[in-house]
C-alpha cells in the first residue's frame, strides 16, 4: 500500500489517498467505525457488482443508490441525497461515503459540502478515471442544464480509498476514459510521460494500471497543494478539456476521457500554429493519445460543440476560447483565441485529421 498526503498548509486539511490492492475491505470498516454516523452514497451499477461486498464492511450504515450515469449529475438528484441524508438523522459529526465513479463522487462531495454546512467525505473512486482525477483535489459539482460543473463546491475528502481491485468489472470504454486523464497528466510531468511512451504498447494492462495509478494521483496532488483554488498552477489540469467538454456536450457517444484525449490532439495542434513549442514532442504526443484512444471516432460534431466553448469557465468574454495547450515536455500555456478562430480551425484540423 502506498500513501500519498496532501496537505493544504494554512488550512489545517489534510486528505490521505491509500493505494493499493486490497485498501477497500482493509480500510473500508475502519473508517466507517471513526465516524458517530456513516453514510453510504453509490449508484445502481456499483450497487450491482459490489452491493453485497459493500454491505458486508458497512456495519449497517444507511445507503442511498442514485441512478448511475452522468445524466443524472444534476441538482435534482443532489436534493434527493440530501433529503435522504436528512431522513437518516445526519448530524455534522457524520461522514458521506462516496463509493462510486465521477459522478457519484461529484455529487456526493457537493453534498457533504452542503449538508449542515460541511460534514466529512471518504471517497471511495470505482474508475479509473476517478482515481487517478476526480477523487483528489477536492472538486465537487452538478451540471445546471448545458453547462458542465457549474454548480459545486471545493470539499477535500479526508481519506480517498483506490483500490485497483474494481479495474477488474470495468468495460474497455472506461479504462480509455481513465487513460484520458493519464495522457493528460503525462502531457504535464516530463517522467510520467518517459514511463507512459516507453510502455504504450501496454496501456490497458492491469499490472500496468496498478502501477501507474499512485504515479498520476501524486501529480495531481501535488498542484492542488500548490493551488487548491484553481488560480494558477492548478489550470494546467485542464489541459485539453475545453474542447473535450464542448464536445461532450452535444455527443454522448463517447465518454469524458476519451473527449479528452480527442481535445489534447486538437489543442496540441493549435499549440503547433501560435507558440513557440516542440513539434516532434508533441508529435508522440499525439500518437499517445491516438493509442490510448484505441480507433480515430468518424463524424465528430465539432459544428455543434464550437458555441459551447464559450461556455468554459476559463474565458473571461464571450468572444475569446482560453485553452490549456501541451507545448514542450512537462510544460503548457494557457492560450487565448478569439471564438472564430478557435471556431474555424476546430473544424479544420478534426477534417485534415480525418475525425
């Protein structure tokens, strides 16, 4: 088991992430039994593979299962949490665990934030996309009609449990969705991304998942120490997600990883146009994520997810697209297009590209 801490110096909050085979059922129970009050958050595809295993170590701790999927990140589906958190007797020495993916940890940390004003999180990530993303670093939202995450809350978990145990009931699409977020971190941390290029040929590999996982975690965890907030250093982890979003928005055919790998070839390219940047860099950039990608997708709405980029958090007008673009190893910039631009070669790269 590994250990990785973060600490929010100045704020006395210090979240343990635990790694490793096995952390669920050893270390599951025991928190459960630090707290007065526990809850149970999970959804029906988790409750469906794991319910029996999850009631077993839950000592009768009250449980809620939301509907799974992330249609149903929504603020309706946040009220029902609560109420149902209300109607077991919460009381602010209670903790909500969070056993899920994304979504469920999404929600869940809103609603630990919200609940009497702020009770404890464990998050327990079920993906590999929440492990090695979502789980760490405190961000907790609902999506408010077409815009992604706009309604949330920072909670820092007191203790993240991810155990490469549930790697082994994911589907193909969301082990990509998690390389998605891998990728994105190599395109930030040169050694990182020396390990993923050297071992491409082996993305999907458990024993190679379970390996790399504490790597990305302890990156992640590292800029949120340096910039909880997002007001720095912490942009960087949006590196390829303005597209991806925009994307995301108007096609569900894919998932949230996998429009991230798409957004990181499309902003990489942008990058290759407007600043000075490493050409052959990004070049095995871009076949990384092309094999983590696994196919190249056909018919990519981009006509339709070009107005949603304006939408981003990261613009400060209406009529400018900020992006997070890879531009040498190890490095980024935040680059600031007007929307027609960023409107016209989004359709003409994702066309010469053959997507």
């Amino acid at each position: 088991m590994q250990t990785i801490h973060l600490d929010l110096k100045g704020k006395d909050v210090v979240s343990d992430v635990l790694c490793g085979e096995g952390v669920f059922e050893r270390e599951f129970p025991r928190l459960v039994a630090r707290y007065p009050q526990s809850f149970i958050l999970t959804d029906s595809n988790v409750k469906r593979l794991y319910g029996d295993k999850i009631a077993a170590l839950a000592q009768g701790a009250p449980e809620y299962v939301m509907p799974a999927g992330e249609e149903n990140k929504q603020p309706s589906t946040l009220i029902e949490i609560l109420r149902a958190m209300a109607k077991a007797g919460m009381h602010r020495g209670g903790c909500l665990f969070a056993v899920g993916g994304g979504v469920v940890g999404d929600v869940g940390g809103l609603a630990a934030a919200l609940y009497m004003r702020g009770i404890s999180c464990v998050q327990v990530p079920t993906t590999l996309l929440a492990q090695v993303d979502s789980s760490v670093g405190g961000k907790t939202a609902v999506d408010l009609d077409d815009v992604k995450n706009v309604v949330g809350a920072f909670k820092q978990p007191g203790t993240v449990l991810a155990d490469p145990m549930f790697f082994a009931t994911l589907p193909p699409r969301e082990i990509r969705c998690g390389l998605g977020e891998i990728v994105k971190h190599g395109a930030l941390n040169a050694r990182l991304f020396d390990e993923l290029w050297e071992n491409r040929e082996h993305l999907t590999r458990p024993e190679f998942l379970a390996r790399i996982v504490p790597e990305n975690i302890r990156h992640k965890a590292d800029v949120v120490q340096k910039d909880e907030q997002e007001t720095g250093l912490r942009k960087s982890l949006n590196l390829g997600h303005t597209t991806a979003h925009a994307l995301e928005l108007c096609d569900k055919r894919l998932s949230h990883g996998e429009y991230v790998l798409i957004g990181l070839i499309f902003e990489a390219e942008i990058a290759k146009t407007r600043v000075s940047c490493d050409g052959e860099y990004l070049e095995r950039l871009e076949e990384l994520a092309l094999t983590a990608l696994g196919e190249k997708p056909r018919g990519l709405p981009v006509a339709a997810a070009a107005p949603y980029a304006r939408l981003d958090k990261k613009n400060k007008t209406n009529d400018q697209v900020v992006i997070t673009a890879p531009v040498r190893q190890g490095e980024y910039a935040l680059l600031s297009l007007p929307y027609a631009d960023y409107e016209r070669e989004l359709s003409d790269i994702f066309a010469s590209m053959g997507f």
